[in-house]
C-alpha cells in the first residue's frame, strides 16, 4: 500500500522535459520554468528517500523533425539530439539510476506523451510501479498527453502542480480541467 500525499516505494516519479531549451535562454522558453526547478529536485529527494523509480522523458528531435516550422510544424526547432537545448536543465540533479525516457526521436512522428510508443508503461509494470508522479514541461502540451496517457494505461497518476508550468496560462487553466476530468490527482 502506498501513502496518499507522498511518493512511496512502488511508485514512479516521471520528470518530463526539463531540457535546456524549454527554459530561461532557450528556443522554446517557458515562462516559470525555472521556478519550478528546485521541487523538481525536492521529489527528486523524495522520490529517493521512499526507494521509488525516476524517469526523465526529454524530446530527443532530429534536426529535419515534422515539428519544427521550417517543416511546417507549430514549434521552432529545438531539443536537437546532442545539441546543448537537448540536455536537461544544468541544476536538475537527476539521481544515477534514472530510465531516461526518448521521444520525437524520428523526423516523421511526433511524441507529445512520455508513454507514446517509448515503452515506458511496459518498463514501469516489469518495475512493479503502481502509481505515478508527474512533473516538468510544459502543462498543457507534453505534461498534458503524458498524464492521459498514464491514467489511460492504468497507472492512479498524481500531478505536482507546483513543479510544472504551462506554454499559456489559458493553456494551462484548460489543461488542468481536462485531467482532473480524466482524474488525474493534483498535488501541490
């Protein structure tokens, strides 16, 4: 059994997107991104202290990916594999056995959700994970399609509001909305 407010051993925290490029001085800033750092790094110690399991997802794009404008996409380019935006946030202190989770690795598909054909919910059932933790970037795009994407694989999925940030606040009000509907557990 785990506890209903904390991060418990049997759990996953998932971090996603906390890359260089979606914060300060990026190519895709998101406003608040740095704020949310340090409780990152506070369920980061949580997650450690109750034996649970840490994933990192990060966009992982090639340089020609089908979401970059100059191919028509919405996004300007970013988190290009082994360019510096691609790396994770320099004050992340991510722990050493931490599953990095690759997405948008192909030019010709996109992956808005940690869980879209990356595996990660058959890593996390052979873990025994039962619960997961979300935080990182941003609310109402990648946050967002990661939350469905747990609860709709079965896994009772908790939000950190306070560690993660929306693209627009508006964004954010609608993505909040939509995954207490879907219920998703908002914590703070």
């Amino acid at each position: 059994m785990y506890d209903s407010d904390h991060i418990s051993s049997g759990d996953a925290l998932l971090i996603v997107d906390m890359q260089k490029d979606f914060c300060a001085g990026g190519a895709l800033p998101i406003e608040g991104s740095e704020e949310i750092v340090p409780r990152v790094n506070s369920l980061i110690e949580e997650a450690a202290r109750a034996g649970a399991a840490v994933f990192a997802s990060r966009d992982w794009h090639p340089r020609d990916h089908l979401s970059f404008v100059e191919q028509g996409g919405p996004w300007p380019r970013h988190c290009v594999q082994g360019a510096s935006g691609a790396d994770f946030h320099s004050t992340l202190c991510l722990p050493p056995n931490v599953v990095i989770v690759n997405k948008g690795d192909r030019s010709d598909s996109d992956q808005y959700s940690a869980f879209d054909r990356t595996g990660l919910d058959e890593d996390m059932r052979k873990r025994g994970v039962n619960r997961v933790w979300l935080c990182g970037l941003a609310l109402d795009v990648c946050v967002r399609a990661t939350a469905l994407d747990s609860v709709a694989a079965g896994f009772p999925t908790v939000l950190v509001t306070t560690a993660t940030a929306p693209v627009t606040a508006e964004g954010g009000a609608a993505a909040l909305k939509e995954l207490a509907r879907a219920g998703v557990r908002k914590e703070v």
